[in-house]
C-alpha cells in the first residue's frame, strides 16, 4: 500500500522523527550530546523507505556509506564529533539498515541498494552469528563471538524473510537464522518471564540472561533493549515468532499504565517514569495477544510521552512501532490484525 492510504497516525510519526533528527544524512542524538550511533542511522533507512521518502532515504545511506561503512559491509557502530570511537558493528544495526536497503532497492528501482544489501547480508551471515544445535543465533555484533553476547531485542524475523528474498543462494542460513533466534528466545521467556536486554548464548542453543556488556554486575532486566522485542515478533508473519510476543502480554498487561521503562524479568517495576518505548513494547504485546483496543491506547501513550519528552530513541521507536504494528510498508513484515 502507498504511505496516502496508510495510518496518518503512522506516517506522522515517521515525519516527527526524520524532521527533527536527520541533518544532511546523518540521524543526531540531540538528547545525548549530538553523536551518532548505526542504529539510528538504519532506524532512518527503515522510516524513509516506509515513507517512501527516496530523497531521505538517499542521504541517510549515503552519509552511512560515507563516514560509517566497514571493509567487510557491516556499519561501526559509535561516531562522536565526525570521528569513530567504536568500529565494532551492533548486529541490530546492520540487519535493520540491509533490510531497508533490500526493500529500497526495488522500491526505488535501484540496484545500487541491493548490492550493498546483498553485501551486508553475507557479512551478518558470515560475522554476526553462531550455528547451534537449534540453529543460527543472532550475536551482538562482530565483537560478540568470544563472550557470546547477545541482545535478544536484535533479533528480527521480518529482515530474516527481507533477506533471505534477496540472496536466494543463502535463503536456507536465513531460515536456520530465523529458526535458531526463535529457540533461543523461546529458551527464556518460558514461564511468563521477560527477555533481558543481555544475555549469553549457551553451547545448546539457549540463553543465560546477564547484566549488559558496560556493567555485567548488574541484574538482568526488561528495559530500553528488550522492549523492542515484542515489536519484533509481533510484526512477524509467522504463527510460531507471533506467539511468542503474544505471549509477553500476560506479563506486561500488569505493568502499569503508562507502562515503566524498566522492569523485572517478572514483571515487577525497576522505575517510575514511562518512555515510548515502553508503551510501544506493551502495544505490540497486546495487539500479538489480540487485544486491539489497548494496543492503540497504549501507542497513543507512547505519542503522547514524545511530545512532552522528545528523545532520538522514543521518537525512532513511536515512528517504527506505528509502521511495524499498523501498517504494511516494510515487505518482509506482517502488521497484527485490527490496528
């Protein structure tokens, strides 16, 4: 569908976080003293291209190209004041940006941008992950494979299906990819648990949770990372990746309303105050869960705290979780019924 027939709810959102953040290209935390991070830089080729914003779209990836591209593909991850501070990739960042520039590529009639998917593709393929008994897991990042790091909310079904369309010769690592990110969540939300924002990647294919790389003392939580984890899944198209978002809800539903930005893996409140990030993530559970009505109250919450409290990341997850969750303008993607 074009972006005129789609949620206004959607596209607004998109525009809020494009006008405010993007300068010549490049996606600026003004929150967090003006540095750039990869994950922004693909959270703004996914709004564009969802937009259908080619002219967005083109400086985002060729500022990306320019200051933050490695040999191998995948994307730096850390610029502060036009320099690199870290050269290591984050894993979400890559499979978001080669997702968007897989789905530019026909959106825009331009094969340039599948070249360089099919390129960083390989490169997630090749650095990014581990096989295991249950499958391919999804790592942190070309850094993570000594410590086997991952973050369970950069696992993403919708740009395994994206990329696996691409490059039908690697298709079959894309669905062991989907199958062993599947398990390995599965592994730890059992029980009615939540996902942490760390965890480690067992020999068997399971995760252990553990506190983030910057503080591994710290006790495992539900918080700014793992909250994107049911937008994941429940904008998924297949049953068994949906269910496991779906079965978030229980939990999240006695969150509070609006719902805290850190919790528990059980549920219980570590703060006070909401992001909307937070909101979006109880969205997505509950329209998984199929309960629409609170799903649209609780993305209109997450609209609402951007504005009183705008930020990079709440204005990147309020515009990404209305066109994950409520509309089909990401091919690879598949919206929950009834928003």
């Amino acid at each position: 569908a074009s972006p005129a027939a789609a949620p206004q709810e959607a596209r607004a959102a998109g525009q809020r976080f494009l006008e405010r953040y993007v300068q010549s290209g490049r996606v600026v935390r003004l929150d967090q003293g003006g540095d750039t991070v990869s994950e922004g830089q693909a959270y703004a080729l996914l709004v564009s291209v969802a937009l259908h914003d080619q002219q967005h779209f083109a400086a985002v990836w060729q500022w990306t190209q320019s200051h933050l591209e490695r040999p191998d593909g995948l994307l730096a991850s850390h610029l502060v004041g036009g320099r690199i501070v870290d050269r290591n990739s984050a894993a979400d960042a890559d499979l978001d940006a080669a997702r968007a520039l897989a789905i530019a590529a026909s959106r825009f009639q331009d094969p340039a941008y599948a070249r360089a998917a099919r390129t960083m593709a390989r490169s997630i393929l090749a650095r990014e992950t581990l096989a295991t008994p249950r499958g391919r897991v999804l790592l942190a990042g070309s850094w993570a494979a000594p410590t086997r790091a991952v973050d369970p909310s950069y696992f993403s079904p919708a740009a395994d299906a994206t990329l696996a369309s691409i490059d039908p010769a690697q298709a079959h690592q894309w669905a062991a990819l989907e199958a062993g990110d599947r398990a390995a969540l599965a592994s730890v939300v059992h029980g009615n648990r939540l996902p942490p924002d760390w965890a480690r990647l067992t020999g068997s294919g399971t995760l252990d949770p553990v506190g983030p790389p910057s503080r591994p003392a710290q006790t495992p939580r539900y918080s700014f990372d793992a909250a994107r984890v049911p937008v994941r899944y429940a904008s998924a198209c297949s049953t068994a990746d949906r269910s496991l978002a779906a079965g978030l809800w229980p939990t999240l539903a006695q969150a509070g309303s609006p719902p805290p930005y850190s919790l528990t893996l059980t549920g219980g409140a570590l703060a006070t105050d909401s992001h909307p990030v937070a909101a979006v993530s109880v969205a997505a559970a509950a329209s998984a869960y199929g309960r629409s009505a609170e799903a649209l109250r609780l993305l209109g919450q997450a609209d609402n705290l951007d504005h009183r409290f705008p930020t990079y990341y709440g204005a990147a997850w309020d515009a990404l979780g209305r066109i994950m969750l409520s509309t089909d303008w990401l091919p690879g993607g598949c919206a929950p019924a009834g928003l």
